[in-house]
C-alpha cells in the first residue's frame, strides 16, 4: 500500500522522536521531520530508524530537514520535496510538535514564545494551505487549564491561561477553530492537550535529554540519579490541598502519548469526531491517564526504580504551579480510540534505563 508523507515538526525531540518511532512502526506513512534542533539532536532520529529496524525487520529512512518554522523558506523547502518528488504525492499531514515549552522561561521572554509557538505555528499553516495539506495534528498542553475548577479536568474545563507559554496554546488552539470554520470542507484538525509526558522506549536507546538543567521534576530526578548533580533537590511546597500536600500531576507514558498521536491522526478523516463542533472541524482532547501522582510519589517511584537515596528539602511553592492536573481521559478514549496501557512503574523504569544507558543524553 502507498505510504502517506507525515512530516512532524519538532521531531527530533523527546515527544517527536517517540511520536515519529509509531508513525514508522505502522508501516504506513513516509516520515519527514523538519527541526532547529534549539532542544534536541539528530542523533535521536538515526535510533529511531534503529529500533524500527530492529522491531519490523525493515529498513527505515526518516527524511529529516534541519530547519526552523520561522524561516518561511525551511518549510516551504519540505513541502515542495513531496510536492516534486516521492510521487509528487506531497504531504499528506502535519503533526505539530514544535514548540518552546518552558512555563518559567515563557515569563522572561513573551517574544521569543509569542514568534515560536503562535507566528511560526501560522506560517506553517499558510504554507500547508498553499500546499493543499489541510490536515493538522497540533500539540497542546494541559496548561490551557491554568488552575481548573474541578479535577479530574474535562475538555469542557473553562481555559484559563497562567503564563504567556500557556497563553500560546490557548491562543493557537481558537485561531485553529477559526481557521477551520472559515474553510470546513478543507481543514481536518485535532489539538492533543498533553498532560505530563514522563518515560521512555523501553529499548533505552531514546529518551528525555533537555537542554541545560531540567526545568521539569522526572528528568531531574533520571539525572540526578546517574550522577549529574544540580545542588540540593528541592520539593515546592507541601501545603497543597492535595493527598501528601505536594502537587498533583498526571504523568502519562511518552509510548502512550505518542499511540495518541496515531489515533488522532488515524481520526482526522472521521467527520463523526467533530460531530459536535461544526462547521469547522477543530477540536481539543486530553491526553492523560485519569490518575494523579504526587511530587513525593513521583520521588519515590524513582527510588525504587533507579536504586538511587534521593534527599531533598521543602521549600516555598513555585510561581504558577497549581495543586493537581489530572486528566479525564474518557472523550478521547471514547471518540478516538485512545488508551494509556503503562503505568507509573514502567514510566520510572524506562526513564531510568535511558538515563543509565545515556549520562549525558545524545551529547
Ligand atoms: C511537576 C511538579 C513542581 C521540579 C510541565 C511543563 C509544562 C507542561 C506541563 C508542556 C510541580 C514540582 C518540579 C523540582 C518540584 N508541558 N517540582 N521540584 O509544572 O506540571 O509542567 O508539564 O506543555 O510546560 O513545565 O511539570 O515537572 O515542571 O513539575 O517540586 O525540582 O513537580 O512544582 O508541582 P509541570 P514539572
């Protein structure tokens, strides 16, 4: 059967990589992956050609275009490939990956988030419409929610933006219904609002491995255990309202985040899935477990899994952090067939299995 060309953006990342790695797995799709490597290497992409080898028996070729979205040129650059060669069947869809992602670091430059995550994001659409691709996977966040009335948190949870990084992914996903309901027989789009991606292949040979020090909790705690040392490990707060009084959070296996990604993309050509957002065809769902684990769960769990005598000290909460997010997963499991199938176990064991087999990431 005809491969069909899915370029991901961003996807020589942590997210990316694994999302790329189903993509090939299905034996459906050609995969492009257009990225700046600004938070990831390509090294990742040439272990994901491995282990689909080594799991399908077949020889895999990721076509990766080192480029920036910014940079209207480096997209179009992709888009005319499939538009002149491989068939000239041109892009089939674009699964959005591509992001500056730090809360914090949002608050210290709103530009450089507002260029990358929202201008960017827009040019790519308006190259893919001049393309005619008008499928779009996008990756949000759970951190539209800000703090949300009620938990676990529907995709009928009121969006409520702390940060400019969040507002980025408020503000992309209604530009997306507008876009949509301008031209519903064209744009087919499904926004994935991620909960907290933790884990890794269980080969061990792709993983998390951010730029400088971790700003999240579960790739500092992999690191700290083979060594990297980032001073004394610090818990934000045990006051919370929540099981242990530290934040609540719903880390969902990367493996099963990027299936989601498969069955969204697998969705787009269902018109019942936007049953209830017409005209356009846009719309949001969560990707999480429905199970909340705590800070100090989180600590432990890495114990058991890494061996590793974790000490840390209570200190002030973090600007912006709220008590617990946690997903309600039942629409997409409903409605796009998605399931998570590891827990929080498995999450700890892969995390630590890469960062043992990889101290210092890709580098
Ligand atoms: C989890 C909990 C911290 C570090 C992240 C990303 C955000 C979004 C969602 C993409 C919090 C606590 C952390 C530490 C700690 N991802 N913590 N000590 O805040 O849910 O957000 O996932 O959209 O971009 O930042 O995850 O891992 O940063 O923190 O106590 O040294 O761990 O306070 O309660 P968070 P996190």
């Amino acid at each position: 059967m005809t491969r069909l060309n899915v370029l991901v953006t961003g996807g020589s990342g942590y997210i990316g990589s694994h999302v790329v790695l189903q993509l090939l797995l299905s034996q459906r799709y050609n995969v492009a992956v257009i990225d700046n490597s600004a938070n990831s290497h390509p090294e990742s992409i040439k272990r994901v050609e491995e282990i689909a080898h080594a799991e399908t028996g077949e020889r895999h070729s990721v076509r990766l275009f080192q480029g920036d979205l910014k940079q209207r040129g480096d997209v179009e650059k992709v888009f005319n490939y499939f538009d002149e060669q491989e068939e000239k069947r041109g892009v089939y869809g674009v699964i959005h990956i591509a992001a500056l992602k730090a809360v914090g670091e949002s608050g210290e430059k709103p530009l450089e988030y507002y260029m990358n995550n929202i201008s960017a994001s827009l040019q790519l659409l308006d190259v893919m419409r001049a393309h005619n691709c008008f499928r779009f996977v996008y990756s949000s966040s759970a951190t539209v929610y800000g703090e949300p009335p009620a938990v676990p948190i529907p995709e009928t949870s009121p969006l409520q933006s702390e940060s400019p990084y969040s507002r980025t992914k408020v503000f992309f996903e209604q530009m997306l219904r507008d876009v949509a309901n301008a031209q519903p027989d064209k744009w087919r789009i499904l926004s994935l609002r991620y909960f907290n991606p933790a884990g890794a292949h269980p080969s061990g040979r792709i993983g998390e491995d951010p730029l400088g020090k971790p700003n999240n909790l579960l790739p500092l705690l992999a690191q700290i255990s083979v060594g990297r040392s980032y001073g004394q490990l610090k818990v934000f707060g045990n006051d919370y309202p929540t099981y242990d009084g530290t934040c609540v959070r719903d880390y969902i296996h990367v493996m099963d985040l990027a299936a989601g990604h498969m069955n969204a993309l697998d969705a787009l050509d269902k018109d019942a899935v936007f049953h209830d957002v017409a005209p356009g065809k846009a719309k949001a769902y969560n990707l999480g477990t429905g199970k909340g684990q705590s800070v100090l769960t989180m600590i432990e769990s890495m114990r058991k899994a890494s061996g590793f005598e974790y000490q840390y000290e209570i200190v002030d909460r973090r600007p912006g952090d709220v008590p617990n997010l946690t997903a309600d997963p039942a629409l997409a499991i409903k409605e796009l067939g998605f399931k998570t199938v590891r827990g929080l176990e498995e999450m700890c064991a892969d995390t630590v299995r890469w960062q043992k087999g990889n101290p210092n990431g890709y580098r």
